[in-house]
C-alpha cells in the first residue's frame, strides 16, 4: 500500500535527524533541507529533489550517509527512490520519477518505476481524483518582480485570485528559456490551491500531455483521457510550443480547450515564443490562444537579477559577498536558470572545499559558465580610448562636469568597462569619481535605451567597440 502525506514526511524527518549528526551545518542546509517525502510504500520511500544537479551531487558525495539513514528509520532491505523536479528548459518541470537513483541492498537490484496513467481508472470519471503536479516553492512570494515581467506577474496574480471569473482566459505567457514562465503559472496554481476557489487543479507540460494522450490511443482510453481533463477546473500547460506539428494532439487539445472554457474553466499556457510566430499549428487553436491575454517574460535587467543573486542566496541562508553577486549578474543575463547554477556551484564548491567565496574564487569556479575573455583590459585603457575618440581630456571623465557631451562620453566609458572587463559596478564607479554602483547602473540603462532607438548612437558604439577590440 502506497501512503502520501504524514507518514512518509515523517520517516524523511527521521531520516534528516540522522543525516544532520553526519553533516555539518551549511551541508545540510544546502543538500538536505530543500529535499521533500513525496510517498511511502512499506519500505520504501520516495523524496523530491530540486534537480537532477541536486541529485548528481548528493548521490556522488554523500550516499553512505543518506544509506545509514534509510537503512536505520526503515530496516535493511529499504528503498530510498527519487523524483526530481526537471527545470523548463528540459520540456517537463512536473516532478518526474526517475528510473535511476536508488538506495537498496545489493541483493535486490534497481527496478524502473512504472509510468501511470492518471486516467486509467475503471471508476467514474467524475469520482477520478486530479493530481495537481505542483511544486509548492513554485510560490508569488519568491518570484522576483521586476520591469521585465511585471505585466506577466500582474496577470497571472489576478488570475490566481478569480480563476474562470476574468478576462485573462486564457492566459499565454511566453519568453526565452528559463525566464520564470514556469514558476509563474505553477505559483498561480499554488495560490488557487491554498485559497480553496476552485476543486480540480492541473499543471502538466506539454511532453506528458502527449505522451498519455499516445498512451490513452494505445490502450484504447482516449474517452477517459478526454473526460479526465475536462473535468479540470484549472488546466496549466507548460511549453505548448511543443505540440507544433502533432495534428491528432493538437486536435485533442483543441476540443479539451473548447469544453473548459465554454464552461467558465480557467486556462493557463505557457511558451517560448507568441502565438503569432507558432508554426505548424491549426489557425483555430491559434485564434483561441489570443482570446485572452499574451504577456511576455524579458530577459531580467542588472538590479532584477541581483534581486534574485540575493534571493536566491537568502532561501539558502547564504551569504555572498556584493562582488561576487555583481559579477555574476553582469555576466549571465538571459538566463535566470543560468543564475542560479552559478549560484549552487559556488554554494558546492563552498561546501566541498571549506573555501570563502570571494571574487576571485567565484571567478574561478565559474570559468566553464563565465568566460574569461578580456578580463586584461583596464578601466583606464578604455578611458584613453574614449577620450581619444571623442578628444576631450581623459581627466575630464573622472571629474564632476555636467557638459552633455563630457556625460555622453562618461556615459559610454562606463558602459564599455561594465561590457569589456569584469569589474564590478563599485570598482568602475571608483574609476570615475567615485561615483556609486546606482550611477553605473543608470548610465548602463542609458547607453543601452540610446543605442535602441537612435542609429547614430548606435553606429558610435560600434565604432569605439572596434577601437577596443584592436587595442587587445
């Protein structure tokens, strides 16, 4: 017999007692805290992990230890499985349970775990109880607001508090690889969840969509695949993208979408990119992915990602120094997953080693994710150059001047050090008056909405870009 709930977050909890006399603190907190009981069945129990990095790590540096955990809370011959949470960017970020990753005593060998259909009940349809799939970290509280997201995160707040009673169904958010998008719909279903508004919740990607609706074909189930997802109340469907070509789920899709919202059912979808540039799919499932609203999730600005750096770092009461953080936010910035990979290497390499992140061992540690390209350019050279292109006095950079074309240069000189050397916002403020980071920032900000809309600025920039170049 299967149990979900008490009883499995109990026997996890005397598991942690162990592990944590056997770690010590910041291990602990890094590897074991952010692992969750999903279900126990006799002895063997299931845990979710954050990722398949997170579960690379502990299998390979701490497996006697999560051994003699199991082995003391359940006996002998117990089974310690896995599921891990697969991010966005790996097409299904439902928990997925994974046919390695097993603790068991030699003389019983590891056995794949059984995919199920939800659907496959011979009760009725109506009775059928709906697993949400909800990750509960997935919240609106630990999701970083900035300009970048700010219509996406309004609208899917507003659909959490009224779902099926507004104008945003359905609601299609789309935006680059690891922006949030998943976060954002799984946190929508974890308030409606919390909020008790409406019974039948699911959030499922659109690879497990598929892959039970080819199985439902195959078992001669397609009438209980159907019924099963009307009787959604709330349906969120990741990386719709994915059905681009797949005229039978399309076709499927299609009539499911139709019964859910006739019937006042609230839609959430997500993809990499708007309706409008989804090729391969019927124009009537397109027309109807604009009835409601598209919001685009952009890649996230310098202090937004800092925001999540220091977020992020909190979650896992971690300290880092202001460097550090700005130097990976200066140099990954489409990527919020990326983010928070450097994030948890530093955090391993920590752990592993003893060792105090500083700049330079961020820099180092992060070499294979941050390039070290350039990093011998000096602030001043790239002063020189751009006093020489402009023929102004390099001290006239430094000083406190107001001229318009002395804040041009100053401007751009700032924005050219942040892009070619990878000091941090304090140091190049240093190198200009001592002006703080926010004034680096702003002239970042503007360098870059300049060279957007004027095409002269623009070629400007791309002329003093040579000039460095050819200086190296």
């Amino acid at each position: 017999m299967t149990v979900n709930g008490s009883d499995a977050r109990e026997v996890w909890k005397k598991c942690l007692a162990i592990i944590k006399k056997e770690t010590n603190v910041q291990t602990f907190k890094t590897w074991f805290e952010p692992i969750s009981a999903v279900s126990l069945n006799g002895n063997e129990l299931m845990v979710l992990v954050p990722s398949k990095f997170h579960y690379e790590w502990i299998e390979s540096h701490f497996v006697n230890v999560l051994r003699k955990s199991i082995t003391q809370t359940l006996g002998a011959s117990s089974v310690l499985k896995y599921q891990i949470s697969r991010d966005e960017e790996e097409l299904a970020a439902e928990p997925t349970e994974m046919p390695v990753a097993e603790i068991r005593t030699p003389a019983k060998p590891a056995q794949e775990l059984p995919v199920k259909l939800q659907f496959g009940s011979t009760r009725p349809v109506s009775e059928e109880p709906v697993t949400s799939n909800l990750n509960e970290k997935y919240t609106f509280d630990t999701f970083i607001k900035g300009d970048s997201n700010q219509l996406a995160r309004a609208a899917a707040f507003a659909v959490a508090e009224n779902p099926g009673s507004n104008s945003f169904n359905p609601l299609f958010i789309y935006g680059g690889v690891g922006l949030g998008k998943t976060h954002l719909i799984q946190a929508i279903g974890n308030r409606v969840a919390k909020s008790g508004k409406v019974k039948n919740i699911l959030y499922v990607s659109s690879e497990r969509f598929t892959v039970d609706f080819v199985n439902s074909i195959q078992h001669n189930k397609v009438s209980d695949f159907s019924a099963y997802y009307r009787n959604v109340d709330l349906l969120m469907v990741d990386d719709i993208q994915f059905f681009s070509g797949k005229e039978k789920t399309q076709e499927e899709f299609f009539h499911i979408f139709n019964t859910l919202h006739q019937t006042g059912k609230q839609i959430v979808l997500t993809s990499d990119r708007p309706p409008k540039d989804m090729k391969f799919f019927e124009e009537r499932l397109l027309s109807r992915f604009q009835w409601g609203l598209a919001a685009d999730i952009q890649p996230p600005d310098l202090e937004t990602r800092i925001a999540i750096l220091n977020h992020k770092a909190a979650q896992q009461n971690f300290l880092l120094e202001s460097e550090v953080v700005e130097f990976i936010a200066m140099n990954v910035t489409h990527n919020v997953r990326q983010l928070e990979g450097c994030l948890v290497k530093l955090m391993a390499q920590s752990s592993l080693t003893g060792a105090h992140i500083n700049l330079g061992m961020a820099r180092e540690a992060l070499r294979d994710i941050i390039k070290p390209s350039k990093i011998n350019l000096s602030i001043e050279s790239i002063q020189r150059i751009i006093s020489e292109y402009f023929g102004i006095s390099q001290d006239l950079l430094i000083d406190g001047t107001r001229k318009q074309e002395i804040v041009r240069a100053r401007q751009i000189a700032m924005y050219m050090a942040k892009e070619f050397t990878q000091s941090s916002l304090k140091t190049i403020g240093n190198h200009f008056g001592k002006r703080d980071h926010s004034t680096v920032i702003h002239a970042c900000e503007s360098v870059k909405n300049q060279a957007e809309t004027n095409e002269k600025y623009k070629k400007t920039l791309d002329d003093i870009r040579r000039k460095i170049d050819m200086s190296m």
